[in-house]
C-alpha cells in the first residue's frame, strides 16, 4: 500500500467504522426501549414516594455531593442521624428498670425520648446490655444512661453472694420499703473495688453515655450503729467523696461521660460535689408514690436544693409515681414550670410512660 496516499486518505475507512457504530447504537436504543437501574432488593422496596419521584433523595454524607445516576439508595443504617440535644436541653426522658419487651430495647428506642435511662442489665443480674444495643438506641438521637445503686445492694445482684460470704461487715441494716436490699459500708475500699468501679467499667465498655447513680440517700438511712462511729455530716461527706472518685474515674476514661445521682440534693452543700455532677435525678418532687401530692418538709428541701443546682447549670431530669390524669397533668405542668424535664410513670419502672404532652 502507498504509505503517503494512507497518510492523506485516513480519515475515510475511520468515519466509516464511526458510521457504522453510530448506526448500531441507535438501532440498539430503539429495539430496547429506555433503560432504568433495577431496584437494590436486599435493601428492602424502594418507598412509594422514592418510586414516584425517581429519586434516591438526598446523600447521607454532606460532604460527599451528589451520588452518580443509576446508584442504589442509601441503606437505612447509612442515614445521618442528628446529634442527641445537649443534656441541658432535654425536655423528655423514659426511665424503665425491668421487663423489657423480648428482653430488647426496641421499644425505647422507638419513643419520643431525647433521653433513656435502663438498668445496666437486662435482667438486673448478669446480663449486661451489649453495646450494639446501647448504640442501636443511641442512633436514634437518644442519650442513655446506666441505672445501678452507689449506696446499697440487693441480694439478685451478682456481687451480693461473694461479699456477703467474704466481707459481711459491709453490710448494714436492710432497707425496709425494699426487703432484701441491704445498705453498705460505701467508703470501703472493697465497695469501690469490687462494685463500683466494675459497674463503671462495664457502664462505659457497653457504650452508654453516662451513669444514674441510686442510692446516694445511704448516707441518711444507714444504721448509725454500722457506721463505724461517723455521723450524719461526716457519712454525707463520705458520699461525696465517692461520687467525685467516680466522676473523676469515668470522665479520664471517657470525656464528656455524664454523671447524674438520683436524689439528695443538699449534698451540694459539700465540696466538690456540685462540680462533679452534670445532672440531677429527682423522685417524688411533686407527687409521691402514688398520686399523693409532696406536701411534707423535705419535698419543699428537696425543690430548692433541686433549683439550686439547676441554677448552677445542672439539668434536672425529675420522675413523679401518678397515674391519675389530673396528677400526671398537675406534675407535667410543674415541670415546665420549672424547666425540668420530667416524666411521669409507675413505681415498678417496668414500661416507659407517655411523654407530658
């Protein structure tokens, strides 16, 4: 072949093989008709108004742009989920200790909370909740915190039966609204050794966001006779001790770790407990248990000392025992009152209550 005429006359056999692939392309787009992207069947059918409008709605990841034509839709599990409210924000919180539906915590995290507090597990025993349950719930936008008692021990609880055979001078007199729970030597170093620090241990390997302490009122209702000579204000201080020796462990572990004890709030008047602390859980403010108005002396402490605190950036999640509608209304109107969040329920603790409306 003459290499010069190849050189002036290439465009020809090239246009037309351009041709002839045109051709075919258009041939082929008419005898198939349009073509659409099949439907990602493992991610579930696509919603009514996704298939209606032809669009996969807008990206989870802000930052990613705009997501190719003909991509599958994000999977539920990829959808950003917003920030829980900062806890000073919090108007709604479920407070449930037992009898969890199928043992989970679906229905929790189901609720019109912003908050959630459960025991530490699921069966108050051994059980621990495991942390793809803690953050399934917290990916909702809820917070969660973990329930244990810092002042007493029941005897169904996994510590009860080593202590008790290893070290039964720890233990004092039984709480006699709740027989089998015993109040205990709470400054032994053994308490915080064997109990304590376990269960914050295990409060902050499980994911939660925080810990409910109970029992704080220890300091009130031991038996003098078992207190190893200290009284009422030198018990107090003992308390205090042991609440900042858990907010100091916990937050070093875990920043921004929330500590919230649960009643006696005059312990404030103690250094360092006003600082140790990012919330205050209150019962029986307004209602005792059940639907008995808190008419006595230390219901009207216990609301200053709660002001007080709340005063000093502390939010307040507050839990009145009413199931009486005039009762839950009069408590769900004192909270906002009071800018507390609040929530009306049972003594049992065994389902979350309906959020004050």
């Amino acid at each position: 072949m003459n290499q010069a005429w190849w050189r002036r006359r290439w465009w020809i056999p090239v246009t037309a093989v351009v041709l002839v692939l045109l051709v075919a392309g258009v041939w082929g787009l008419v005898a198939e008709g349009p073509r659409t992207t099949p439907p990602d069947l493992s991610q579930g059918s696509p919603s009514p108004s996704a298939a209606a409008s032809g669009s996969a709605g807008p990206s989870s990841d802000a930052g990613a742009g705009s997501a190719p034509p003909g991509s599958p839709s994000p999977s539920p599990s990829a959808t950003a989920v917003p920030p829980p409210p900062a806890p000073g924000k919090i108007t709604t919180w479920a407070y449930q200790l037992q009898d969890y539906p199928s043992g989970g915590l679906q229905q929790l995290a189901a609720g019109p909370y912003q908050m959630v507090v459960i025991d530490l597990a699921r069966d108050a025993h051994r059980d621990f909740f495991r942390k793809d349950e803690i953050g399934a719930v917290q990916r909702t936008g809820k917070r969660v915190l973990s329930y244990f008692e810092i002042g007493s021990l029941e005897d169904f609880r996994p510590e009860y039966p080593g202590l008790r055979k290893d070290a039964p001078e720890m233990f004092a007199n039984e709480w006699g609204d709740w027989p089998g729970e015993y109040f205990v030597r709470y400054w032994d170093p053994r308490w915080w050794d064997r109990v304590v620090k376990p269960r914050v241990d295990q409060a902050i390997a499980a994911g939660f966001d925080g810990v409910y302490l109970d029992t704080p009122l220890a300091y009130e209702e031991i038996d003098l006779g078992a207190a190893q000579g200290k009284d009422r204000d030198a018990l107090g201080r003992e308390m205090t001790n042991l609440i900042v020796r858990i907010s100091k462990y916990a937050k070093e572990r875990k920043p921004g770790f929330l500590i919230v004890p649960q009643n006696s709030p005059e312990l404030r008047e103690h250094p360092g407990y006003t600082a140790a602390i990012d919330g205050i859980a209150m019962e029986e403010l307004f209602y005792l248990a059940t639907d008995e108005p808190c008419t006595e002396d230390w219901c009207t402490e216990n609301l200053a000392n709660t002001r007080a605190l709340r005063d000093a950036g502390k939010f307040v999640l507050a839990v009145d025992y009413a199931v009486r509608r005039d009762a839950v209304s009069s408590a769900c109107g004192r909270y906002r009152a009071e800018r507390f969040a609040g929530t009306v329920t049972v003594r049992d603790l065994d389902r979350p209550a309906a959020i004050c409306g």
